[in-house]
C-alpha cells in the first residue's frame, strides 16, 4: 500500500518527447531545456525522481516564483524603417532584462530610504523614525477568470499575507485593486463554451474583493478598472496591499535547528498547479484544481496571531504559503540551509490526498513560521489561545539538502543549491517594430458637438464613475483613510488616497504624528497598443501625477511594476515586454523614484476551439507609494468656491492618439501621449512647493479624456460651474487642423504631465512665483452657477451645459448595474 | 443522517439578493419572472436530537427577526403553498472537495455550542423563480447567474 503513494518516474531512460510529454501530462510546465537538466541531476544521481520531487522542481522553477521569462537572457532586434520598407535593424542583448532595467534605476538611485527591495515578499520604504511601510501589488488572473469570486477572494487573501509575511510581519492597512474586463456587452453568442460572461467576471471579482477585504478589516481605497474586449477571454485582477511594521521587523533569518511551524488553515486538494498553471494557456479544458476558495475569517485570525507572536519576538522568520504551496515557502525559507518536514503531520481538510498533492496544495490562508526551539512553548500558546491551528512540520537543518518524509519513507531528497539555482537560462528572441494604426479623417467628428462628446466621454465605460463597485467596499475601517476614493459636496473622482496609518497609536503615547501615506496608480492598455514604451512611460507619469494631486511627496514615491502580456514566446509580445522594461529605467531614474517591488503574468492567453490565439493587450501596472509629510495640506480634486482661478499646468499636445476620444470613435490612432521626464518631475516638484504652501484649493491630473473630462470632473465635484477659455491653454501643435478640430485636441488630448489646479485670486502672485519657469497659464475661473461653459480658440462658446447633466452622464452606465 | 435545513425570509421582507438576480435574468434578455425569493441551505451530517437540530436552527441560522426556517426531510419533495403561477427551484452545492468556508465555519460554531455530535456542514443555495420560464432558459440562468460548475453544482426542480 505505501508503495502505491509515492511514484517513481522513469525520465533518466527516457528520450526528449517522452520528457515533454512528462511535464505536459503532469502539467508540470516545464520545456525540454529544463527537463533535460533534470535527467540529469537524476542521471548524476544513479536514480529516478519521485513525483513529489518533480513537483517541487517544477513548482520552484514556475514562471510564478522564478521569473524565467523577464530573467532569462533576451535578444531584442528592432527594425529600422526607411520610409515602407525594412531597411535593416539593430540588435540589443540582455542577460537579465529586470536586473538591467528595474534593478539597475533601484540600484543606481540608492536612496537611503529604501528598506528592503526584490527581495523580499514585498517592497519596504521608510516611514518615519521607528516605522516602515510595505507595498506588494499581485496578479490573480487565472483563478479569476474561472472562478471570479474565489479567485479575486484569494487574489487579496494573497496579497495580504504577503505583507503578513514580509520582514518579520506588517499589519496590513490598506488594500488597492485594479481590474481589466471585457465589455460587460459583450453578446453571449461571441463568446466560446467555458469563458464567463465579462460581466458575471466582474460581478463575481467585486463581490470577492468585497467580502474578502471587508470581512478581515482592511479599507479597499485606491484602484481603477479598465474595459477592453482584449480582456474577454483572460480578465486581469491586481490586488495590492499595503503595511505597516516597525523599523527592527524589516528582515528575517532562518537558523539551522528552528523548527518549522505552520499556521492556519487545513490543507485540501484546492489550488494544486496554481504556480505552473500560470505559465500555461488557458483553454476549454483547463482542469478545475487550480481554483481557490477563500476564508478571510481564517485569515484574520492568523493576522492577528502572527502580529502578537511578532510582538513578543517569538519566531525569527516567516513567509506565506502561496503559489506552490509548503514546497515554495518552505523551500524558499530553507534554501540557505536545509529543511526536515514530515508531510504526514499536515492537518488535512479530508483524507485522501496523495504526498506530493500534500506538499504543493495552495489551501489559503496559511503561514509558515521558523521558531527557535526555546519559543515553541510560548508561541504555540499564542495560535492555540485564539484557536488557530498549528504544526510542526519538521526542522531547517545545515545540509543544504530539502528533505520530506512520509510516515517514515523519505520521499524527497533535494540539493538546495540545484532547487535554487538549477534553473538552465531561457534565451527568447524578441521583435520590435514601431506599429501603424489608421488615423480618423477629421469628418468623423465634424457632425458632432463639444459639449456632446463631453457627455458621451463622460459615460464611456473607462472614465464613468466606478461608484457601484466603491460603494461595495468599505474604504473607511481602521479610521485612516483621509483622503478617500470620492472627493468633494457631489462626490468626484480621486486621484489617489490618503492614509494616516500611526493616528491611534500616536494617541496611545499622546504624541500627535500628522504624517501619513498617499497611494496611486497608473495604468492605460489603449496607449501601449501603439507603443508599449510610451504606454509605461505614461503609467508612471500618471501614477506620480496622482500621488502629486493629493499632496504626496515626489521625492520620497516608490514604485512598483506589474507586467501582465500575452505571451512571451511571441517574439512581438516579447519585443513590447522590453521595451516596457526599458521606460521604467528611463523614466524613473530621470523621476528618481525607485522601483521596490513588482511581479508579473506574462501568459494571459486563451486558445479557442479552433486554436486561435487571443493574448490581451500588454498591459503594464504602475503603483506608487508616496510620505506625505502632513495630511492637513493634502488636496482633493473638488472646485472650492466660485471666483477662484483654474489654471492648467503642462503643455498639451497633439496627442490624440489612444485616447479615450478616438477610443470613442473606434479608432486607436498614432500620436500616443509621450513624456519629458525632466518637464514633467520639474513641474510636479513646483506643484508640491504649491501644495506645502497651501495655496492649492484644489488638484486633479488630466488623463483619459484629458482636460475636458479633468474640468467636468472638478465642477461637479464641487457643484459650482466654470468659464474656461481654450485660447488661454498653452499648447505645442504643429500640424495645421480646422478650429473645429483644434478645440477638440486641446479638451482632449491626452498628454501627460499636466494638472487642472485651483487658486484663489489673492494667491495668484505666490502661485505664479513659485512655478516661474514652468510651462502653465490660467484658463479661467469657478461660477456661482453650474453652468459649465467652454470658448473655443476663436473664444466662441463651443460647450455650455449644466454641471449636473454632466454628473449624471458620468454615472449613467453602472447607475442601475 | 442528514438533516436539510432552509432559511428563508419572512413574508414582507425585502429579499435584496432575489431582486439582483431577478435583474440579472432580465439582462440575459429572459422575460416571464416576476419574482425570484432566496433561500440560504444548509446541509448538517450528524446524530443530532430533535432539540438539537432546532437549537441550532433558531440561535445560530436564523436572525428571528427577519427570517425563518424548516427542516426538510430529505425523503419527501418540498411542495409549495404558491401556486398562482409556475415555481422552478434552483438549488446551487459546492462540488465535494471545493472549500466551504461557511460550512467549516458552522460546524465549528455547531460544535462551540456544546453539541458534539455533528460530522460536516454543507452550505448552498435556492433560487426560487416565480413565472413562467421554457425549459431550456432554466438551465441557462443557472449556468450563467447562479452556479459556476468550475466549483458547483447545481439541480433544477
């Protein structure tokens, strides 16, 4: 019978197709390279590997835990273009694409306030003098999109215990959550047997965000969601969240003799695969164990747990049972020394489960602890105290070797440096060249008004009010949230929020901290269609834009970058993947705002019956964590008072191209947004001196939709109209177009680095003062009424509507959802 | 044994959930209901009294003051009182082995109670679809609105 639990497979005999069709029928996600290396590890060896080894391996050289893909070596060849033809190219290698790129600005930057970065499960930044904070933002694409409730519920579950998890523990304060879906009008026809409705997929993914972040108390603030039929098939789902933990909790370490404690909840057959099920397509048949069930219940439970332990110094280090399960955490802890575990201890949910299944299971909410021997007692009494389940798995022990026992067979023995660093190098060959979309002729838009197509942009799914999702989420538990997700008397979109994350203990010791955190982020599909480089380029511009709106300090804003694409093997896709990589290094180290952390999902592809290939648009996330000095100058977006002066900020450009206007036309156009890194970080420092003066009343970037949508968003916010002159904004456009044209260009270009504030006449000198220099002018001012009222270069009256019918464009499409 | 227990809304409470699937229905461009009503199921394996059994109904399932229950015997069919118009039922599981974090989080509160006696809890629930419905649009509305049978199952009656 014990035979029968633990397979022995025979690769060492075996030739090149059965080893693929090995780690194809075991879905083990591994190519021939990397099987081979396997062979022979084993061959060395003189045996065979049992199956709970190869799982480990595959599981540890996942796309997931290993980052093969953006890691690996690269060869890049863009073509040169002469006019329509090709007329030679140029050619880049690299050895390590985020080593060389994000890494490297990290590295070259050096700020002192960095803490922990890439190494850790999340990234750590200072706070103040005793306290740290920690970002981690995650993918759960996969999941979502075949179980949208359960996969977007363990999509946060996740992300939660990775800041549990990071250092020594950080109390998870804030959660954020950015989403892509198809249209939700999508006809049920065009879709194929097994791919959920774009609606049911959002519904299903705000109700798990909802009850998974509500239930364990933590305030869901900041994110966005973006609609593309791109998204149909492979439905994007980020869930970020933020720590905070003190200073000396910042690092682990792991010694020989610790004991190895799991915590939490009980392992079941849920989630088996999840790590190399992301590096594989989905298709009709994608099997149904890689799906997850949540229990934030459970979650909260271990939370608080692990912070009291923390407290009381009771474990030296810890990390989270995600992706792969026991055999990545508790590999990952091991592999400087070595690990005993004895699978036959593991709490099960039922019986049944085989020993490999045991160890790579993705059961939620479970941590894994390394407890000195002298702690055991005390710790063990923490968990036991408030009914939280726990476990001595086995020991970390100094042979380098990971080694697990089933009721005394040993049915893993592995060298932790081939685990670790065994891994054979992919080399990819990536593509690139600059793409051409048609240009809309100018008569698409001759038959339409301004003030019409306001309203219409208004009420396009990717600028309307995402009211009916924020509404669901509670932004305000823990009593921190200072600038929340809707600014103003009538509720306007905010840039990005506010957090106060030491106001209760700062009332405990009687001394007042007014410091606290902003949090933003950056995102836009419709830009990289055109170019990828610009599109990151414009993520971050636009994720600092935010964190500078509200009062958050560019000079103290880490970032982080989540990469989600098609298909790396796609020298195209792979060839965008690059040059992404490449405009976070250019961008930031021109911004000086370091990368912390980040992560990626670079199979978000989906083959349908008749094996076409649908890849989503690459599609890059940019957060931003931001020390705002003191939140009683932070600012939101609302118009204050009638009388005050609007001002633009930044030069608007002929920049039309993925914009939310031509989107609206069905076109994607060329002039995609592009940014002057030295402008824009020059104009955002003199914006913050503004705001520290407090002389802002009130701040909203411009993007999607561009300064029309940014001015209505204001005035209905504050309920008071506006005048504004177009004749007055600062513009950079060569090309000669009707004035027709010419005002829809500057309502609603898309170019990046500029700002709609608002002064009061009495600060105007200041104001003026402290941006000398800067590209900005002011383009008119707050009414009494709510009329909103635009002139036109020729300064004719081109919009003049009620703010109010303004405001209910905006929140017509999700009003009755 | 198994007992089956369905909790429901008193008469004249608003039942927020039907009315989201109701408009759901409607989405799916599928006319004839005019009223769906929702029922939390919970299915209890153990060798619990009588007594038991409504202890545990009455103050742990049920908030009393909008909600009630009955305990169903799994031999017999549920037949409805309503009978003005034509009434499906909808039932919705979790596959077995898909985790049941209500279910686990009953039992354990079964069994903070002080009764021991109690093996599993399962956890689904009933859709009730009030109108008139062609046969094929049922299995539709489940398949799209109420089960996703990547983790449930479902059964129509």
């Amino acid at each position: 019978m014990k035979e029968s639990l633990v397979k022995t497979i025979d690769i060492i005999n075996t030739d090149d197709s059965t080893l693929i069709k090995i780690s194809r029928d075991n879905l083990l996600a591994l190519n021939l390279d990397e099987m081979k290396t396997i062979q022979d590890y084993y061959k060395k060896q003189g045996r065979n590997p049992t199956d709970i080894e190869l799982e480990t391996i595959a599981q540890t050289w996942s796309e997931h835990c290993k980052h093969k893909t953006l890691t690996g070596t690269i060869n890049l060849r863009c073509n040169i273009h002469t006019g329509q033809s090709v007329t030679g190219y140029t050619e880049k290698a690299y050895n390590n694409l985020l080593k060389e790129t994000i890494f490297r600005v990290t590295k070259e930057l050096d700020k002192k306030w960095c803490i922990s970065v890439f190494e850790d499960n999340a990234g750590i930044i200072d706070f103040d003098k005793d306290w740290a904070v920690a970002f981690k933002v995650e993918t759960h694409n996969h999941p979502s999109a075949l179980e949208p409730y359960g996969g977007a519920g363990t999509g946060i579950g996740g992300v939660i215990r990775d800041i549990l998890g990071v250092g020594l523990g950080g109390k998870p304060i804030l959660n954020t959550d950015v989403f892509c879906f198809g249209s939700p009008d999508t006809p049920y026809e065009k879709l194929p047997a097994g791919v959920l409705h774009p609606k049911r997929i959002f519904k299903g993914v705000v109700s798990g965000v909802r009850d998974y972040g509500n239930r364990m108390g933590i305030p869901t603030a900041n994110g966005t969601i973006i609609f593309d039929e791109g998204y149909t098939y492979n439905p994007l789902v980020y869930c970020g969240t933020v720590g905070i933990m003190k200073k000396n909790k910042c690092f682990k370490k792991v010694n020989p003799g610790d004991y190895i404690l799991a915590v939490g909840g009980r392992t079941g057959r849920d989630g088996i695969h999840g790590a190399t099920f992301s590096s594989l397509a989905l298709d009709k048949d994608t099997p149904l164990s890689p799906v997850q069930i949540g229990n934030p219940i459970m979650e909260k439970k271990v939370t608080d747990t692990v912070l009291q332990a923390c407290e009381r110094n009771l474990y030296t280090a810890l990390t989270d049972c995600g992706a792969g399960g026991f055999s990545s955490a508790v590999g990952e802890l091991g592999k400087n020394c070595g690990v005993k575990v004895y699978l036959e201890r593991v709490p099960l949910k039922y019986e049944g489960l085989l020993p490999w299944e045991i160890w790579v299971s993705e059961a939620q909410e479970r941590m894994v602890l390394a407890v000195p021997k002298d702690k055991l007692e005390e710790i063990l009494k923490v968990f036991h105290d408030e009914n939280v389940e726990t476990t001595v798995l086995g020991e970390f022990t100094d042979t380098g070797r990971l080694e697990v026992f089933y009721k005394d067979e040993k049915i893993c023995d592995l060298d932790m440096q081939f685990l670790h660093e065994g891994l054979p190098k992919r080399t990819m060959i990536a593509t690139f060249q600059h793409k051409k979309f048609e240009e809309p002729s100018r008569s698409v838009f001759e038959s339409s008004k301004p003030g019409g197509i306001l309203k219409d942009l208004l009420s396009s799914l990717n600028i309307c009010s995402k009211e009916w999702v924020v509404r669901q989420y509670d932004h305000e538990v823990q009593g921190q949230t200072v600038v929340k997700p809707f600014h103003g008397k009538y509720e306007g979109p905010g840039d990005a929020c506010v957090m106060q994350p030491l106001s209760t203990t700062a009332l405990k010791s009687k001394k007042v901290t007014y410091r606290g955190i902003a949090v933003a982020c950056g995102i836009n599909p419709q830009y990289g269609k055109i170019d990828s480089y610009w599109m990151t380029a414009s993520a971050i511009d636009e994720a600092l834009r935010n964190i500078v709106s509200v009062g958050g300090d560019p000079e103290k804003t880490a970032l982080l970058d989540n990469f989600c694409w098609g298909s790396p093997n796609i020298p195209e896709q792979l060839g965008d993947i690059v040059r992404a990589a490449e405009a976070c290094y250019d961008i930031a180290k021109v911004f000086s705002t370091p990368f912390i952390s980040g992560k990626d999902s670079l199979n978000n592809d989906y083959n349908d019956e008749k094996g076409n290939r649908k890849s989503i648009p690459g599609t890059m996330l940019i957060s931003a964590i931001s020390i705002v000095q003191d939140i009683r100058k932070c600012v939101t977006m609302d118009i204050k008072k009638p009388g005050n002066l609007v001002y633009l900020l930044g030069e608007t450009k002929d920049e039309l191209g993925g914009s939310q206007l031509y989107n609206l036309y069905g076109f994607v156009g060329n002039n995609v947004p592009k940014v002057n890194p030295q402008e824009s970080i020059g104009l955002m420092k003199s914006l913050h001196k503004a705001i520290n003066a407090g002389i802002i009343e009130s701040c909203h970037d411009c993007s999607e939709g561009g300064l029309g949508v940014a001015l209505a968003e204001m005035s209905f916010a504050g309920g008071y109209g506006v005048e504004i002159n177009l004749s007055k904004v600062k513009y950079d456009m060569r090309k000669v177009e009707s004035e027709k044209f010419r005002n829809l260009q500057l309502l609603f270009s898309e170019s990046n680095s500029r700002f709609v504030v608002e002064i009061t006449q009495k600060n105007r000198k200041k104001f003026e003062k402290i941006l000398r220099g800067k590209v900005f002018s002011c383009i008119g001012k707050a009414r009494k009424d709510k009329k909103f009222v635009v002139c036109g270069i020729n300064k004719k009256v081109i919009i003049n509507e009620n703010i109010d019918n303004l405001k209910a464009s905006w929140q017509k499409p999700f009003s009755n959802f | 044994m198994n007992y089956k227990i369905e909790i429901f809304h008193k008469d004249g409470v608003f039942d927020a959930e039907g009315e989201k699937v109701k408009s759901d229905i409607r989405d799916l461009g599928i006319s004839g209901i005019k009223k769906v009503k929702t029922e939390q199921l919970y299915i209890i394996n153990g060798n619990l009294t009588d007594k038991e059994i409504e202890t545990v109904c009455k103050e742990l399932l049920i908030d009393s003051v909008v909600q009630e229950y009955r305990i169903v015997d799994f031999q017999t069919i549920t037949s409805h009182t309503q009978t003005e118009s034509d009434i499906y039922s909808i039932e919705v599981f979790y596959k077995k082995g898909v985790t049941d974090a209500v279910g686990e989080s009953t039992l354990k509160a079964i069994k903070d109670m002080g009764i021991e006696n109690v093996n599993s809890v399962r956890t689904g629930r009933k859709y009730l679809l009030i109108g008139s419905l062609a046969e094929s649009d049922l299995g539709k509305i489940a398949t799209r609105i109420l089960a996703n049978t990547v983790v449930q199952e479902y059964k129509i009656s």
